[in-house]
C-alpha cells in the first residue's frame, strides 16, 4: 500500500481543485493507494463540512493546522509533527507556490517522493491590495522560486500553468479530469430542474465559481446587466459562495437586478444545474485550467471565457473567448449570437472524452506517475499499470 498525503490551501471548501483532488480520490485504486489529508485550518470550523465527513467514513485521516496567516512557526511545527509521526511514501501538495513550505520539511524528514501540482495561472493575491496581502504576495512569490529546490516531481494541469509555477524547469501534463457521464446533456433533468428553479421560459445565463478577486463576479454582473437589455427573458444563476458575495448583493441591487440573479450558494448538484442553464460565462482573471469550463462543455454549454485563461481549454465547437478589456456589451453581443444558434448539446460530452478529460483514463496516469516516482527515488519495484 502507498501513503500519499495530499496537501491543501484551506480546509477543503468546494472549489475548482478541491474537485480535481475529489476526482482522483474518488477514482484511485484504493487496494494500492491511501490518501490523508492535511488541510490549513481549525477542526472546531469544520464540524459541518461534509467533505471532510466523507472523507473520514472512506477511511481516510484529515490534519488541521494552523494557517501560516495566523502563526507562521506554529504552522511550521505542526506539519513537522504530522509528517515526522505518519509514514508517508508520497506528500502531494496541490497549494500553487504555497506548497513550498509543506514539500521542504517533507525533504527534511527524508521523505523521498515530492510532488508540486500547479493548478493555477497566478498568485491569488491580485489588483488593490492591503498591507498584509502585499506582504503574502511577496512571500508567495519567494516560495515560488523556492519551490523546485524541494519538489522533485512537477504536475501541472496546463501549460500556462506549469511555466508559471515550474518556469524552465520540466513538468508533467495532467489535464483536469471529470466524470464526463455525470455531466452528459440529459433533457429529463433540464425540464426537472427548470421546472424546480420556475425558469421554464427564461434564458439562463450560469456561472460557477466563489466569490473572491479571481473570478471577476463585478465584470460579470455588469455583463450581465447588459445582457438583460438585449435578452430580456434573461436570468443568472450563480453558483458558489465567498468573502465577495455581499458585495456582489449589493451591486445586483443597485442595477436593478435582484429579480433576474439568482443566487444559489454552494450545491452539490452542479451537474444538474448546468442542465437547466443555456449558457456559461466565466470572465476570470486567471486560471490554471478551469474544472467548471470542462464540466460545462461536457453538458453541452455553449461557453464565453475570459481569454486569460487558458486556451488548452477549448474542447468542443462552442466556447469562445474575449478579453475582460472589452465592454461588457460586447460579451453581451456575443451572447445574443449565440443565442440564435442551433447547439446540439449531447455532442459535448464525446468531445470533452475526446480530447483525454475524462477521469477514467486520467487517474491511469497520475497512478503511474506515483508508481514511477517510488520506484526511481527510492529504489522500490511497484509494478505500474
């Protein structure tokens, strides 16, 4: 059996890598690998999460310490405990540059296989910033340069992605992998959820994501509001939550808009919502490369995407990309075109297989790359796949 202890920013909220790990925890074999968890957080703030409920009744442990934020040397010494006192064949850190801190006392304490996954285009921390996230800032970028001193193995799940965090240093490619029958276009469940959410005869613009700089929410309400004008049968459903989100209240207000935004908080039945939804936007500022646009292609969405992120994902005939530079009337043009158009949505889905993003072929992989890492750094048969 392999120990992998797979480390996180945060505590494991929902959110676009957190599924990626979710997916490949869900479909790695789990009579040849074991993974724990070690998350950024206090346990007593996560009584109600239920991922890490699941978690715990698949058998898996869940390591709470405290964020660097708060105390940066009781940080340090909590995952020293962790990692000195758990046996670990692997530590995977899926934290960007963060994941510095983690992989060199992973090196330390002589554990031999280190992975870095970059999931990202960009530091979070982005535009106005306060004192203290200048701060971070500059120590995100000092542990990016780091980094490669510690990780001897480099995922990464674009090539943007991989150049930002790695730079010339080589790095394997993993695309971001779904379920892509969860996602399938399904015309039963498109009539049930419209039906449920009373958007029968509306034209549902959908986002998903959290509130947070990132995602650009006030672009995309402004988007939005020009939408509106054009298509006045229009609604926008969004998915997500976030330190943002009563700014973002509070501006769908101000436009007049509070009738025709609906906000739905986090869910556990995306999949289903992109069934109801007519077309998805995602005007982020950066991105490594998004699960939710591959779960929107894989239902068949047409998709409007900030070109800031990564053009790798372009699956399928329809998903278009402009500059958030732009006025937001032209993404709305560009919406009323599409509109017009005759999509064909159970395509989507063959091509999102296609093009090597589903999950089944893709966890293969990331179990070979964990075979063959153990093998060449410590000296160990395993046999791959």
């Amino acid at each position: 059996m392999v120990k992998i202890l797979y480390a996180l920013n945060g505590v494991f909220h929902k959110g676009g890598t957190e599924t990626v790990v979710l997916n490949y925890y869900n479909n790695i074999n789990p009579q040849m690998f074991h993974i724990d968890f070690l998350v950024h957080g206090h346990e007593k703030d996560c009584i109600d999460n239920t991922i890490h409920q699941y978690l715990r009744s698949k058998g898996s442990k869940i390591f709470y310490v405290t964020p660097r934020g708060e105390n940066y040397f009781l940080n340090i010494h909590e995952i020293k405990e962790i990692l000195l006192n758990n046996d670990y064949d692997i530590v995977h850190s899926h934290m960007d540059a963060a994941g510095m801190f983690v992989l060199r006392i992973a090196k330390i304490k002589g554990i031999e296989v280190r992975i870095s996954h970059s999931h990202n285009t960009a530091s979070s921390y982005l535009g106005s910033l306060t004192f203290i996230q200048k701060i971070h800032r500059y120590i995100l970028e000092y542990a990016r340069k780091e980094l490669c001193k510690y990780a001897n193995v480099r995922i990464a799940c674009s090539k943007e992605a991989g150049e930002w965090l790695f730079g010339d240093n080589d790095f394997i490619l993993i695309n971001n992998a779904i379920n892509v029958e969860k996602y399938m276009f399904n015309e039963n469940v498109r009539s049930l959820y419209r039906k449920k959410l009373k958007l029968d005869s509306k034209y549902v613009v959908g986002h998903v994501g959290r509130f947070a700089d990132q995602k650009n929410h006030t672009y995309l309400i402004d988007v939005f509001y020009e939408i509106k004008q054009k298509i006045p049968s229009s609604v926008l459903l969004l998915v997500g939550s976030g330190e943002h989100e009563n700014m973002i209240r509070t501006k769908v207000q101000n436009l007049g808009l509070s009738d025709q935004v609906i906000f739905l908080g986090n869910r556990n039945d995306v999949s289903n919502l992109m069934q109801a939804m007519d077309i998805f936007l995602l005007p982020s500022l950066h991105e490594g490369l998004p699960m939710v646009g591959v779960e929107a292609q894989a239902a068949g969405l047409p998709c409007i995407v900030s070109d800031s992120v990564s053009h790798e994902l372009n699956l399928t005939d329809n998903i278009y990309f402009k500059s958030i530079n732009e006025s937001p009337k032209l993404w709305a043009e560009q919406v009323e075109k599409i509109m017009s158009q005759d999509i064909t949505r159970s395509i989507g889905a063959k091509q999102v297989v296609e093009a090597g993003f589903d999950i089944s072929s893709i966890v293969k992989t990331l179990e070979n790359i964990y075979i063959k890492s153990i093998n060449t750094f410590t000296g160990s048969k395993y046999e791959s796949f």
